[in-house]
C-alpha cells in the first residue's frame, strides 16, 4: 500500500482548547466536523498524550477554533510542538471566553464552536468525542486553513541535514541514529515511525 494516499484526504487544522479549574490550554488537531445538523453536533479526534485531551476527558467541554490562511508557522510551533504541563500556552496570545467559559483565539482564525461532549469512543492512541455545539461564531471572512495548505504554504521547507537519521514528513523532526525503532513516536507531532524516512 502507498500510506501516501492517506494525504490526499482533505483536514483542516484546528486549535483545540480546554479549560479546568484555572487552567487553560490548547492543541493543534486536524480532526473536526459536523456530523448531524439536527441536532447539531460534532466530532474531535484528540491524541491521548495531549494535556487537552485529559483536562476534555474531566471537563467535557471544549471549543475548536478555526484557523485561517491568516495563521503563520508560530501558531503551530506554539500550540503543536509544545505540551500544556509545561507551559502555559495560553500566557501570551489574544483570546475570549465563550458562554461555557473556555477560551478560543481572536487572531489568526475565521470562527469558534463551543462543544459538550455527550460520548467517547477509545481509537487506540486517540480518543473520539461526539459532542453537542452549544455556542459559536463567525470571526472573519479569510478561508480555513486546510492541512495541504499548511504543508504547501505555511509549514517551512525542511533544511537539507547532512546527518544519518530519520526525519519526520509531518513536522520535519530529525532522528539521530542508523536505525529507527519500529514503535518510535514522534515527540512533536505524535505521528508513528511509519511517518519517518531517512535522511538522504
């Protein structure tokens, strides 16, 4: 099989975040959609090592902010390859609070949709929430960032590397090594060995 057929498929990319207590957090995911219009809900598909994924699994609630092609690579650099028990993602960006008091961005996205999550379903490494929109809105008229958008004009072009090594075809992470373990995990992106391929 060529596993890059699965590319084809279109995505779009989406700040997730969540809020418990105090905290509040956010992460890129590139699965959310309508699935039902009456009554309207939807699905995310969130990475079980993600910190937003657990705050959404205490909380079930979470709002998905769409990201437009007004976005830069520092908005994925700083909700993507960074994790919430480390720092505080949201200390140093512009956002509101929707009626359920999560916070969703005001730059470099076209629109909110606040969810209550009404079921799970456990995908592995992931974790599926079916969700009732309860809020959302529309915050500018740019078009929605789509994941072969972000490849072709947003993420930076991988710089040549004169390692020996692996490197990652979703976030361009480097590998050091002759061998990469089969059940290696990207520490960016999360992705399998399977995403890797070696340095030329």
């Amino acid at each position: 099989m060529n596993n890059t057929a699965m590319f084809k498929l279109t995505y779009g990319l989406f700040v997730l975040t969540a809020k418990d207590g105090d905290k509040d957090n956010g992460c890129i995911i590139n699965t959310a959609m309508q699935v039902t219009a009456e009554p309207n809900r939807i699905i995310i598909v969130v990475n079980k090592q993600n910190y937003t994924h657990d705050m959404i699994m205490k909380t079930k609630e979470f709002n998905v902010s769409m990201i437009d092609t007004e976005a830069d690579f520092e908005l994925f650099k700083h909700f993507g390859f960074q994790s919430g028990r480390d720092v505080d993602k949201m200390s140093d960006v512009s956002f509101s609070r929707s009626k359920n008091g999560v916070a969703y961005l005001n730059e470099m996205v076209n629109g909110y949709i606040s969810g209550k999550v009404i079921s799970t379903t456990d995908l592995g490494s992931h974790t599926m929430f079916l969700a009732d929109v309860v809020d959302g809105d529309v915050l500018s008229d740019y078009e929605s960032v789509t994941y072969s958008y972000y490849h072709k004009n947003i993420k930076p072009a991988p710089q040549p590397v004169k390692k020996k090594g692996w490197i990652c075809k979703i976030c361009g992470y480097v590998y050091e090594g002759e061998e990469l373990p089969p059940d290696f995990i990207c520490p960016i992106c999360k992705h399998p060995a399977s995403d890797f391929e070696p340095i030329q």
